[in-house]
C-alpha cells in the first residue's frame, strides 16, 4: 500500500433492495481498513425525504465513528421551499463537506428550474457539488460539454465533481471538459477499466482526479486497486488516492 492519506470521495449509506445494497456498518469499516482508506465521504440519495436521509447519515456514520466518515448532504428539488433551510443545517449545525444531487432518481434534469435556489445558495456559501455528467432521463440531445459550460458560468463559485468521470475508459469529452471548463473534478469509480485513469493522468488531469468507490454498489478494494495497480507516476496516486480531496475539502493532515 501506498503511504498517503486515503479518501473515499463517493460512497452511500442506507439500504437499497433492488442492488442487495446493505448499510451494515461494520462491512463498511471492516472493507475500509482492508483498503487502507482512512476516511469515506458517504451520503444518502435512497430516501424521498432528504432531511431523513440526512439525519441517517449523520446519526449512523459520522456521529459513530467521526475519525472515519465525512458527511454529504442531499436535497431534492422538488421541495424548494424546504431545500434551503435543509442545505442551512446540514453544512451550518451537521458540518458536511459537500453536495451530492441525483437528477436521475428526481427525474429532472440539471437545468431544472427546481435546482435554481440550490446552485444558487451553493455558489453563494462556495459549497461543492458532484453529480453525474449525464443521465437516463435527461432531454434527447443533452450535451454534458454544453451542460457544465452554463453550470460554470452561470455559478462560477462551485466546484463541480463529476461522478464516474474518470471511471470509464478514456474519454476525450471529459478531458476536453476538465481541462477548458474552470472549477471541474472528475471522480474514478466504474468499471473494471485498463487504460481510463492513466489516459487521463498522461493529459496533465492529475490535480483533478478523486478516488472514489460508489461503495457499497461497487467494492471499494477493486476500485482503490484500479488506482494503485495503474502505470502512473506514485505522486499523482497519492493526490489522487486522498491529497486532492484534502484540498477541496479543506480537511486536515490525516
């Protein structure tokens, strides 16, 4: 193993039947110190009512074992009215670090008019957010270049995390975004790729590539092996293993 400070960028919490997706704490624990992850980033997108979801998150994980789990808030935009007042207690009484929204399972797109209010508050406080690039259920002809373009302009002072960015094989699209769009990260976790991380390593992305293992829909052992196993320089691991999360999320020397 590599001696550097670990984050999980990309993990959920809470039970999802359709995947067999289990919340057992100590699998979480146990498959992290099997990894050798320090600390995992983990929110909760499964329930309808995010303020539920929240409070599961920070009641079963973060309050449990504080050294190990970092909180992610959720709100939906289909309850606008009671999203900013959430956003307020999570990052203002909670202390998470970042967004995760989910357009797919609130079958509205980024540019919904619902997700308005968020972006805004989030640009205001300076609040990173990952989402996926694209989704299932966004308009025919959706361009994701064209997409964080607008997102990057219109809230310049997010910073965006694409979710599974770096977790496909090599992608010239996400490459040309990360590198011409200001304010963009890409997160590792997906399939069992040979070439994607180290494609983008070879284009200068390093300082924007987070490792990520969506656990516990994916195993965190064979994503953080992606890494580790990868023909890259050991520096750009150890940013991309947890030194580039430290720094976006303004966390401390582990």
């Amino acid at each position: 193993m590599i001696n550097t400070p670990i984050i999980d960028f990309h993990a959920h919490g809470g039970s999802w039947g359709r995947m067999s997706v289990t919340d057992d704490l100590q699998i979480y624990l146990s498959l992290m110190n099997q990894s050798g992850i320090d600390k995992t980033c983990i929110n909760c997108i499964f329930m309808g009512n995010a303020r539920f979801g929240n409070d599961f998150i920070n009641t079963k994980f973060v309050k449990s074992y504080p050294d190990r789990f970092i909180g992610v808030a959720f709100v939906t935009p289909h309850y606008p009215e009671e999203c900013i007042e959430e956003l307020d207690r999570c990052f203002d009484e909670l202390n998470f670090k970042y967004l995760k929204i989910y357009p797919d399972y609130c079958y509205t797109s980024n540019e919904d008019v619902g997700y308005q209010p968020i972006f805004e508050w989030s640009d205001y406080r300076e609040i990173p957010i990952m989402s996926h690039g694209i989704y299932p259920t966004d308009p025919v002809g959706t361009n994701m270049f064209k997409r964080f373009e607008n997102l990057t302009k219109n809230y310049p002072k997010i910073k965006w995390i694409i979710a599974h960015g770096a977790g496909q094989e090599p992608d010239e699209n996400i490459v040309k975004i990360t590198k011409e769009l200001p304010n963009i990260w890409i997160e590792t976790c997906g399939p069992s790729t040979l070439f994607g991380i180290k494609y983008l390593v070879d284009q200068g992305l390093s300082d924007r590539i987070l490792f990520g293992s969506d656990m516990p829909v994916m195993d965190c052992r064979q994503q953080i092996g992606r890494i580790i196993t990868t023909d890259i320089p050991k520096e750009d691991k150890k940013k991309i293993l947890g030194l580039n999360a430290m720094k976006l999320l303004n966390i401390n020397p582990i």
